[in-house]
C-alpha cells in the first residue's frame, strides 16, 4: 500500500476492477486518464474483462478474489451488480485496500453499516458511487446556494427516471435477490442523497412504491416520496423505470430565488443550470448556462476526489456514511409504503 504521504510525491494509485459493464469502462477510463494505473479488472464474464482489459492495457481475471488479495493493488473499484457490493467492499479493506463502491452502497442496512465500520477502523477510505455530486450543473447550484444568492431553502423538488429497454424487467436489476430493490434502489439512492446533500440530515419520510409496467421483475418501477428534516424543509423526489424518455431535473427554492438543474448530457440531454431571483418590483429575468462536456466530466472529477481524499486523508465526498444513508432513506420509504404511515429515520 502506499502510504499518504507518498501518494502525495507519486502522484498514482494502483488500482484493480471488479465488473467490467458499462460503469466500469467509465470508471476504467477516468482512472486512465487520471494518470493512475489499472493494474487489473475482473468479471466472471471473461470476454467483458478481456476486452477491458485490452482497451486500458492490463490484466484481466475472471475471479475476483484474486484481485482482492495481490500486493500491487492500492484501491479497488467495485461496479458489480448490487448484492455483491458488501461482500467484496469489506474483503477489499480487510486486504489494507481503499474502495469506491458503485451506488447502492449495500442491498441492506446491516451490510451498509459494516462496510462503514470495517473501513473507519482499519483507517482506509469508502466512497460510495454518488456521480451526480460531481456534475457540473449540481456543482453550480451549490455555489450559487453557499453565495446565499437563493436564500434559506424553503424546498426541492428532484424527478429521475428513464424508459428502461425490451426485457428490462428480466435483467439483474428486476430480480429483489441481486439488485436489494427497483428504481429505488437504482436511480433512487442518488435523489435520495442528493436530498441529504441539499437538506442535510432526513427525519420523516412518507413514500410509496409501485410497479406500474414491469410486471415480471418482484420489485418497483416507481418509487414517490417526501422527506423532510427537522427544521420542516421538504424535499419531493420521483424516480422511474417508465419515464419513456431519459429526464433529470433538480430544483431548490429559496426565500430569496430558485434554481434547478436540467439534464445529465447524452440521452438525458443537454446540462444546464438556472438561476432565477426573487424580485417583485422588477421583469423576470434568470441566468441560464450549459455544459457540454457533461457526459464524461463527472466521473473524472469524481475519481480525482476519491485520490485526493486518500492522498490528504481525509473523508470523500460521497463517503461511506453517505452511502448508509442513503439507504436508511431508501428502507424508509420501503416501509413507509407497506405501512401507508410516515416513518421516522434512523
């Protein structure tokens, strides 16, 4: 392992992949382009980690075990389907590795809660997979809320959703055993932490959860929910499997103006931020800017705070405790909805 303090002088991380989808060929790239080097990546799919593998010039394997466990390895990243996340996340860090973990952090609480333990006592570094954090339009709005340009916020309002493809429902993502849930689960966990980011922490959720379309998977398209803190500021999050055309769209209202963000790049659309300020007296205007290089940024950026943080010793952006979080938040619009009640969090 390297040591703080020579991360800081080498400046590269030695890195090893498990799951060679399409989340680890992005995740792949900016570790390549980062300057760091993919020492391996693995997938039981031994063509998917051979093409991989060829493309970034490095190993590849078929267990993952055997990545977990070699001494030239100092991170891993884990982009496997849902219910292997903890399993592997908590081998890592027995191994003395650092890990970002692709989101949800863990299919269940109790899991959640280990990885975050196992990684605050052996002193390494968990970043759980929170991407949006990273897109420039999110990053924007935050500036311009720490400006006080929108004044205290009143509420959010977030809608994620996208129109999955033929057999969608028959993927890993459809079967409760692999994937810990639906859309919640999947898209889900970013609004909910997005939620947390803008609202700090939840108190009450009322949520319900529905399959509307899928009806061969066991778990929801749909998911609706409102959470709010102790303060009484709400956040309304939808998320879907069956929004037919890719959408994001993040809003915050303030006493004193409002702004959202718009798109996530590719089939999302264009990124774009608004501004748009209280004012009575006064036309309507508001700032509009695009980002253009919104499809790849993210996960650059996102890789270089995860460097950073481990070179600084500090906690990530998007760490592990943000990643149990968000799935407390998740199991809370779960029973929420079973129950028809609102639920408190803890």
């Amino acid at each position: 392992m390297l040591l703080a303090t020579e991360l800081r002088v080498v400046g590269m991380l030695k890195v090893g992949l498990l799951g060679c989808g399409r989340q680890g060929w992005r995740r792949s790239r900016a570790v390549k382009t980062n300057g760091d080097k993919l020492v391996v990546v693995a997938d039981t799919n031994v063509q998917l980690a051979s093409s991989l593998a060829v493309e970034m010039g490095c190993e590849a394997e078929s267990d993952w075990r055997r990545v977990v466990n070699r001494d030239d390895v100092d991170a891993l990243i884990v982009c496997t389907p849902n219910n292997l996340h903890a399993i592997m996340s908590i081998a890592t860090m027995n191994r003395g590795k650092h890990v970002l973990c692709e989101k949800p952090l863990a299919t269940t609480i109790s899991d959640a809660e280990e990885i975050v333990r196992v990684g605050r006592e052996r002193g390494l570094k968990v970043k759980c997979g929170f991407t949006l954090r990273h897109h420039p339009g999110v990053l924007q709005v935050r500036k311009w809320l720490e400006q006080g340009l929108l004044g205290e916020i009143t509420f959010i309002r977030i809608r994620y959703g996208i129109g999955g493809r033929e057999g969608y429902d028959k993927e890993w993502r459809g079967a409760r055993e692999l994937s810990g849930g639906g859309q919640l689960m999947d898209q889900g966990v970013h609004a909910l932490d997005l939620s947390r980011l803008f609202l700090g922490e939840i108190s009450k959720v009322y949520g319900y959860v529905a399959n509307y379309y899928w009806s061969n998977a066991d778990v929801e398209d749909n998911a609706f929910c409102i959470l709010r803190n102790e303060t009484g500021q709400v956040a309304s999050v939808h998320v879907s499997w069956t929004q037919w055309k890719n959408l994001f769209s993040l809003e915050l209202y303030g006493r004193d103006g409002y702004s959202c963000v718009e798109g996530l790049g590719g089939s999302y659309g264009t990124e774009t931020a608004v501004l748009g300020r209280r004012d009575f007296s006064r036309p309507f205007e508001q700032t509009v800017l695009e980002f253009r290089s919104a499809d790849e940024e993210p996960w650059l950026s996102e890789w270089r705070e995860f460097v950073s943080a481990i070179a600084e010793d500090r906690e990530p952006v998007g760490n592990g405790y943000d990643g149990l979080q968000a799935i407390r938040l998740a199991f809370a619009v779960y029973r929420s909805s079973e129950t028809g009640h609102t639920v408190g969090v803890s």
